[in-house]
C-alpha cells in the first residue's frame, strides 16, 4: 500500500498490537496487586532469642496484625552479635512489605557507637514504621547469691562490688543491648567491676540467672517479671527515673542518692523495614499498629509487662532515634564500653 506522498504506509504487525493490548491490561492488575499488600504471610524477624522482651512484643503484636491485615504475620528469630546479625539480614531483604525487624535501641541506636565496624547502616538502610513500645530495665539477682552476699538493695550491692572487685558476674542478652550498656553505666557511675557475659538474647541469659552460673543482670522488664513475681529472681531496682506500674514498690537506681541521682536507661522496641519500602505500605502498618494500641485488652496486656506503648508515626518515631543514637553514643564514651 503507497502513501498519498510516496512513502509506503507502515505495515501493523498484529502480534505487537495484541502484546500492547495485553501489557495495557496487565498494568492496572499490578498496581492493583500492589496496593492489595500483603496476599502472602509477612516476617518479622527477632534479632535476638526467643522468651527475650524483644520476642516477648513482637509476639503479642503478631495476632493484631494478623488479624488488621487478614494475612499470617509470623516470626523469625535471628540472634547474634547484639541484635546486628537479625538486623543487618532485613536491611538486605527485598523492600516489598514481606520483610520486617524488631529493632531495638541496640540495634539502631548503641551499636553503631560500640562497633568499630557495622554491617548495615541504621539510618540510610532502614525505615522505621512504628514504636511499639518503651521499658525500663530492671536490676535483678540471683536470690541465693544475694542472699549469701547479703545484698538487700542497690546500696550493699555497690559496696559488696567495691570489696570483691571482679567476683561478681553480669549477663547481658548480648552485646550493644540497652542491657549491656545499662550494666556499663551503672560500674562507671559506680566505679565498680563486674565481669560481663554477653548471651544470644535474654531467655538463655535468664536461665544460667536462675540456675546460679550468673550473679547479676539489667534485664528488660517484661522478660525479668514472671521470674521476679514467682521468687526465681530478687529484684533490686529498676533503671528508669520513675518507678514501674508494674511493680510499683520497687525503687528506682536513682533513689539510691549519691552518684546513682538522676541514673536513668531505658529501652525500647519498634517495626522497621528496609530502605525503598513503599511508603503506603510503611504508613498502613503503622496505622494498624497505632489502632491495636487503642484495644484495653491489648494496651493491658503491654502495661502488664511493664511496657508502654508507643504507635507514634514514622517521622516522629525517626526523630526520636536521632535523639537517641545521640544518647547512647555519650553513654557509651563516658562508660568506656567495649565489644567483648
């Protein structure tokens, strides 16, 4: 066929024309696929061992999700290395949704201060979702060794750490957690020495507590409790500038006086997921989270492990570790903290 010009019409490959038409279709249906996240169970990984506080929130936050969504929110325990072996596997992960961490204020706020090399960056690999919520530590023992020691309060443990420099051994659920860090201030506030153990999390730390190879641990609250309330561990004092709901009678460090006043390391926990997230996806969660907050039941169940919840939005929640990383990282300066 020639053109009214003399140039010759364009032929119409009719195998292109219905490719076009397909692939016109098909769009839509992956926007469509997109904005129906998740149509697939989402992890969240736990970058430290099950029966620890982080482990103890993400699963009390897993069936609200569940259930806010319609899709399996399961998770995924991956201890190591103060939390950054967890951390740094979702800071790799596909930023599609399905692929969610736990962090804590080690993973992005201690650790970059207390490694000389990390393997993620806490800032630019990550985008933070949602607090889910803060805690106090708890100063606990072992009751037959404080027993023995004739420890009763924070005061005779100072001084019963000053006369047996060295003898006293306090676990951590690992290095870089607000435990370790918490344990490191008290013996720079205090000028004590006490030997750390370093753990793979809280749990496993919690039982060589218990049987008697540890003497000494700041664990977060909710995971030390049950063991406190059933006699397994003698609480001392709690780490936070006012007492805990949660065990009201139990002093503050602070109100020890001294040096101690004004002793104040608190934890706390939230959702983050890596770097080029959709930000719609991001915000729903965060929603979500936000909503199961306003359930009694569920806000209950929080307080009633010496949490408080948290469900600020996600520039709010990145200002607060900003201030945070600040913190830690002139804890950590003062203390002398090392990785061990």
């Amino acid at each position: 066929m020639q053109s009214t010009k003399g140039f010759p019409m364009p032929t119409i490959d009719r195998r292109r024309l219905l490719l076009a038409s397909a692939g016109s279709l098909l769009a839509p249906a992956a926007v469509r696929a997109q904005s129906a996240w998740p149509n697939k169970p989402v992890r969240i990984v736990v970058p430290f061992a099950p029966a620890g506080t982080t482990d103890i929130l993400a699963r009390a936050l897993t069936p609200e999700l569940t259930r806010a969504f319609g899709q399996t929110f399961i998770i995924d325990n991956k201890p190591g290395a103060g939390g950054n072996l967890g951390a740094d596997a979702i800071a790799k992960s596909a930023p599609d949704g399905y692929n969610l961490l736990m962090g804590t204020v080690g993973t992005h706020a201690i650790n970059a201060a207390l490694y000389p090399k990390m393997p993620f960056d806490p800032v630019k690999d990550f985008v933070p979702v949602v607090l889910v919520a803060g805690v106090p530590n708890v100063l606990v023992m072992n009751p037959a060794k404080a027993e023995s020691a004739g420890i009763h309060n924070v005061a005779d443990l100072v001084r019963f750490a000053k006369a047996n420099t060295g003898k006293l051994n306090m676990a951590s659920s690992g290095n870089g957690t607000s435990i370790h860090l918490t344990g490191e201030l008290f013996k720079s506030v205090t000028g004590t020495y006490m030997v750390h153990f370093p753990y793979r999390g809280s749990g496993p730390a919690l039982l060589d507590l218990i049987g008697g190879t540890m003497d000494l641990m700041f664990d977060n609250l909710p995971s030390a409790l049950p063991h406190i309330k059933s006699g397994k561990l003698k609480a001392l004092a709690v780490t936070s500038i006012q007492r805990s709901a949660a065990l009201p009678d139990l002093p503050t460090i602070a109100e020890t006086g001294g040096v101690m006043k004004g002793f104040d390391a608190s934890s706390w926990f939230g959702l983050f997921a890596p770097a080029g997230t959709p930000m719609d996806i991001v915000n729903r969660i965060n929603q979500e989270t936000a909503k199961s907050f306003q359930s009694p039941a569920f806000k209950e169940r929080l307080q009633s492990q010496g949490a408080i919840p948290g469900g600020q939005p996600p520039a709010e929640f990145a200002a607060f570790i900003a201030a945070e990383t600040k913190k830690w990282a002139q804890v950590v300066k003062v203390s002398g903290a090392k990785v061990d």
